[in-house]
C-alpha cells in the first residue's frame, strides 16, 4: 500500500491519472471542499449552540430555600419535604409549569440552616411537563432528610442569589422561595442582604411556618409579620403561612401555583395568600397589608434572641463578586 505522498507524486509525474486532478488544481479543489466543510461544521455548531441557549430559556427560574433547622422536628422535615415531592406530582402544579410562553421552568432545591453554606439538595433542573415533574419528585423523595443548628435565612438568600446569577438559564423571572419556622438568628443580618437581592430584580417569597407546638426560648411571636416586613420582597411579592401540620402539603402546593402562574387555587383549610403592596418611597420593596394588626416588628428581633450571638460580618462581600445585576 502507497502513501498519499508517493500518490501525489504519481499524480504529478504522469499528469494525472482518470478521475482525479493534476497536482495544483487537485490541491485547490480539496482546499475548497475542506473549507466548504468547515463553513458547514461552523454553521451547524453554530446552530447547535443556538439550539441549546435556546432550550435553556424558561418562564421562571425557582429557587426552593428550605429550612433543615433543628426547631422542627424530624416528622416535620419530613412532613415538608414530602409536601414538595407530593406537589410536584399534582396536576395543579404541572398545568401551571406547562402554562406559561416556553411552557417550561427551572427549579433548585436546596436546604439551609445556620450561617454555613447551604446543600444543593437537587442543582438546576429543566421542568416542562409530567414526565420531567415527576422525575424531579422522585429524585427529592429519595434524598435522606436531616436537621442542622441555628436560622440563617441571609445566609441562604446570598445562597441563592449567587445560584441564579451564574447559572447557565435565562427566563423572564426569578424568584426565591424561602420556608421556615424562625427568624434570622445567624449570619448578616437579613433585612439588608433581603434589599440588595431585591436591586438585582429577584423576587423574595415566603413560607412562614408557625405550627401550634410548645414554645422554645428562641421563637418570636407574629413569624408571618416577620416575614412580611423583613424577608420578602419585589413584584407580587407575598406569603403562604403553614398554621397546622395537616395543611403543610396543600399550602406548599398552593404557593407553588401561584409562583408559577399567578393562579390562587384553593385547597380546603389552607390559610390565605397575602399579596404585597409597591413601596412608594423605594420601589423595590413590597410590603404585604396582613390580615391582623400591623404594628412594626424588630428585624433583629432573632439575634436578640440570641444576645448578639449569631452574626458578624461577611455577607456583604458576598455580593460584591457577584456579576452585574440581569
């Protein structure tokens, strides 16, 4: 067997033989067909990369910012992390995944306590209908489930805030869902870090947990309140609070509903969603007009608790290395 370089060789010495080219001539044809390929390989990378960037578009991208303190007991872990297993199961919720332009959403689930970086229980993953729903169900339901010390809710806002700037998705909103059964007692102090995530156009919502349960040295009276004046915020912003463990399920399918797609359903018993009214002097913020008296309440209220114990500096810088707001 000849090499190509003894062919061309050939090629060149006896003019050529039939069905090819003379050296030169030959050399060009191939250049051209080479190039040709290339341009065709480009283009179709090019609209591969398209293609991608384009499946990467969502209605929404969710962040799940769930509460692991040891304030709840083990069967309330449970009981919660079943309610989003369960609704993502529900027709309710994947009619209001489906509903939206691109009929799609991203959502993270991840689980914090203490001013510690927070576990990404399940990274970012596509949601576009049954099959997608429910495998994002299944794989929540097969993570173990376990408690850690203290309420850092800034901690899991700075958290979360970092997970939706450098991922990979765009969409036309992004929100935070923050549950849990304590104020902040770790970490910054909320009210602050809860102001910069609002400048870069993240919606804060809430879930407050307030179950009828003996009271510990550490819990504040009026949680809802607390959430409401000092953790949410943005465009219709608002909570859903849990006030009986028989209710958690619903509640959580509730508030994802209306996540989604704005729509309020309505399971039997549930408390009522309070929407958030524009603060006129910012325009950032949205405080929710609760149902019950409005006196306000001490957003340091859970580090006094705790005598100044719990925070210290660090979560500023944190969102100094963060890109430009979207």
């Amino acid at each position: 067997m000849t090499s190509r370089a003894s062919n061309r060789g050939s090629d060149r010495d006896s003019g050529g033989t039939p069905g090819t080219m003379p050296g030169g001539r030959g050399r060009l044809i191939s250049g051209l067909r080479n190039g040709l390929a290339a341009i065709a390989m480009g283009v179709l990378g090019t609209s591969a990369i398209a293609q991608e960037q384009a499946e990467q578009r969502v209605d929404l991208e969710l962040v799940l910012a769930v509460d692991i303190s040891r304030s709840m007991s083990p069967d309330e872990h449970e009981l919660q992390r079943n309610g989003y297993v369960d609704a993502f199961r529900h027709d309710d919720v994947i009619s209001a995944i489906t509903s939206g332009p691109t009929g799609r959403i991203a959502v993270t689930y991840i689980e914090w306590a203490g001013d510690f970086e927070p576990w990404e229980t399940i990274p970012w993953t596509i949601i576009d209908g049954e099959k997608s729903a429910n495998a994002f169900a299944d794989r929540l339901a097969s993570e173990p489930v376990f408690g850690e010390q203290r309420t850092s809710i800034s901690r899991a806002l700075i958290t979360a805030t970092r997970s939706i700037e450098r991922n990979s998705i765009t969409s036309y909103r992004q929100v935070i869902d923050v549950s849990g059964d304590g104020a902040n007692n770790a970490g910054p102090p909320v009210e602050p870090i809860r102001d910069q995530v609002l400048e870069r156009g993240i919606v804060i919502n809430g879930l407050p947990i307030m179950l009828n349960k003996p009271r510990e040295y550490y819990d504040i009276d009026h949680l809802d309140r607390y959430y409401k004046q000092c953790v949410i915020g943005g465009e219709a912003a608002f909570i859903a609070p849990v006030y009986d463990l028989r209710h958690f399920a619903a509640t959580i399918r509730k508030k994802l509903v209306m996540e989604i797609a704005s729509l309020d359903v309505a399971p039997p018993n549930t408390a009522p969603i309070e929407f958030a009214e524009a603060d006129a002097d910012s325009g950032l913020l949205q405080r929710v007009q609760l149902k019950i008296p409005e006196e306000e309440i001490d957003c340091m209220i859970g580090e006094r608790v705790w005598g100044s114990r719990g925070w210290g500096g660090g979560g500023f810088e944190d969102f100094r290395s963060f890109p430009p707001p979207r």
